[in-house]
C-alpha cells in the first residue's frame, strides 16, 4: 500500500473549489432518470448523456473527480476517446463504483444490505488499469418506526470497512458512503440520532479493519428531515446539526466529507453546503452530488444533440455554484445566474 499516493489523491478529491461529480447510475437508477425526460435506457443514449457532462466547458475547474459505473469507465466518449482519459485530460480524476446494489436484510427484510465483495480484490486491479484511482461502496440505512436494527448498523459498516481495506490495498482511495435516506417522515432529531449512530458503526469498522483514515472520504447524508415530515427544518439549522454530528463522529485525520445530495434540490444542496463552510472545520467539507449536480442539465438536454450547448452551460453554472459554497460564499440569489445561463 502507497499511503502517500493515498493521501495525495484523497486531497485532491477534495481540492478547494472542488467536489465530486457521482454518475455512477446503474442502469436501473439511469433507467428512472431517463423516463423523466422519456428517452430510451439505450447504451447510445447513456454514452451521449455523460458525453454531454464530462465535455462541458471548464469541466476539471469545479469537478475534482468523477464516480464512474462499469459500463462508463469502459466506454468511449463520442469522440472516440475512452471516458477516463476525456476525463484526465480535463484535470479530474476518474473513479469507480465497486457495489453490486443492495438486497434485502435476512431477518429484517425492510433493511438493506450492500453487496460485492466477491471478486472485489480482481475488479480493483483491473479498474486500477483502466485509470481509476478512487471507488465508491453505498450503504443504505432506512428510518422507521423500528429501524434501522443495530446488526444492520454493524453488518453494513463491515461491509464498508472490508471494501475500504481491499481499496488501499490497491492504491485506490475508498469513498466510504453510509447513506441514511431522507424519505421517510421522520423529524431531523431522529436523522441526528440515527446518523450519529450509522457513523459510530463505521468508524468503530474502519478501525478494527485498519482502514488508513488520512487516505479516504467520507460520503455521508447532511442531518435533515424525511421529505414527508411536516416540520422542514431550516437551513441554518441542518447546517448546524450536520456539523454537530460530524464533529462528534468524524476524525479530524480524514480529509474530507463529501456530502450525497439525497434528493434535496440543487439549490437547496448548494446552500446547505455553503452554510456550513461559514467558519473554520476539522477537514475539507465537499460534495459529491448526483441528481443535485445533474437534474438541471438532464431536464435541458432532454436527449436532443440540439440542446447539448445549454445543458452543458447549466452543469457549468450548477459546478461553479458549488464550487463556491466550497468556501461559504454562495447565495441564494445566485441561483439567477442558472436562469440567464
Ligand atoms: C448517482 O447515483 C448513485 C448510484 O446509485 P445506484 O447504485 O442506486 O444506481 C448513488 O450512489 C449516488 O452516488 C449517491 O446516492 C449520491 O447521489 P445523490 O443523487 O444522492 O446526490
């Protein structure tokens, strides 16, 4: 293990005015995002979609690093050129995702748990080869009335901290990503409690696995209620209790926290992140956002080459957005320049 090369490219993942581009659907996630602008799941229409993203102008000056799936880090772009290289030549990093979905909890069926170590050691050498130098392992912890159980807490943040171990192994930085979901109609209490909890777990994991923490991120939820709880908390207070529960979990020996967007829309995404990179943090406070990096650009792009140049310059005007917010210094009257782009 090169922990230097580790540590070098976990920084860089978290470059100041930098974050993560996650595209790293599966073609069934990719599969709702399409029918959204009803276009057809077709290997064509993924290539010409990511296309679109990875070729917007400046893409590297905001997009440190992007999370790539199997079919993508395989594929050319449209102009021939294999996406990992389209990708390093526009100065971000590319990675990968490395599990396989998730299945339902033998004797709690209502929770999930990640799958995909099998053969993982073989699928990181061999990612490695096709240029990626950063993977990603999604947990998924749900809230209800009686969950999330503890044995789920426990065997989803071994799974995680078993697929960290193996990623350094291979001089690939691990993203280690415990989503708690924001579906449910819980209050953002309960998201504290549970997500303090989840982090706990994993932490607890990455240590008896001897996972090297200065060379991997964190990709957590931010502390926030479920969509469906009538009490929405305001941002300023999902700022301050995010960094609550990040400051009780979270070493200051990792390098950074790269927030999943959840299904919060961008703007508001864009804006918690600039809310709590207000003052002084323990470590570099980023993002790593599908839908909230994305949705505008899929809306405008509606699979039509015609409409690639204005997408392009939504995605550009989302990324420098947040690029901002890297350094608190978004506001929410920004959200104007998304419209004149
Ligand atoms: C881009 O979506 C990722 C892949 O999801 P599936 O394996 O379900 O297809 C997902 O893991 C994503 O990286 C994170 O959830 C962050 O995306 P959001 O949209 O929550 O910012």
């Amino acid at each position: 293990m090169n922990v230097k090369e580790l540590e070098k490219t976990a920084r860089a993942l978290v470059a100041p005015g930098k974050g993560i581009l996650a595209a790293d659907e599966s073609h069934g996630t990719i599969e709702k995002r399409f029918q959204s602008i009803q276009i057809a799941n077709t290997e064509d229409n993924r290539r010409a979609y990511r296309d679109m993203l990875f070729t917007s102008k400046g893409f590297g000056d905001h997009v440190s690093g992007v999370i790539l799936f199997d079919e993508t880090i395989k594929q050319k772009g449209l102009a021939g050129t294999p996406f990992p290289e389209v990708l390093a030549k526009s100065g971000s990093i590319p990675g990968i995702k490395v599990d396989a979905g998730t299945v339902a909890m033998t004797g709690s069926p209502e929770e999930k748990i990640t799958q995909g170590l099998d053969g993982l050691r073989e699928r990181l050498i061999a990612y490695r080869q096709l240029g990626a130098r950063f993977a990603k392992w999604r947990a998924v912890i749900t809230i209800g009335t009686t969950i999330p159980t503890l044995p789920n807490l426990r065997e989803n943040a071994i799974l995680l901290a078993r697929y960290a171990a193996l990623c350094q192994e291979q001089d690939i930085v691990p993203i280690v990503e415990p989503e708690v979901l924001m579906d449910g109609d819980n209050t953002i209490q309960r998201c504290l409690q549970v997500t303090e909890q989840t982090l706990h777990e994993t932490f607890d994991a990455l240590y008896d696995h001897c996972v090297v923490l200065e060379g991997m991120l964190l990709k957590p939820n931010m502390v926030i209620a479920g969509k469906k709880c009538p009490a929405q908390a305001t941002p300023e207070l999902v700022a301050e209790l995010t960094l609550q529960c990040f400051r009780h979990t979270v070493p200051c020996a990792v390098p950074g926290i790269v927030f999943l967007s959840g299904g919060q829309s961008a703007a508001q995404a864009t804006h918690h992140l600039s809310l709590m990179n207000a003052g002084p943090l323990p470590w570099q406070l980023s993002f790593s956002y599908g839908r909230a990096l994305q949705d505008e650009a899929l809306k405008a792009w509606g699979g039509k080459p015609e409409n690639v140049a204005k997408a392009q310059k939504l995605f550009a005007a989302r990324a420098r957005l947040n690029g901002l917010a890297r350094s608190g210094k978004y506001e929410p009257k920004m959200e104007a320049e998304l419209v004149r782009a």
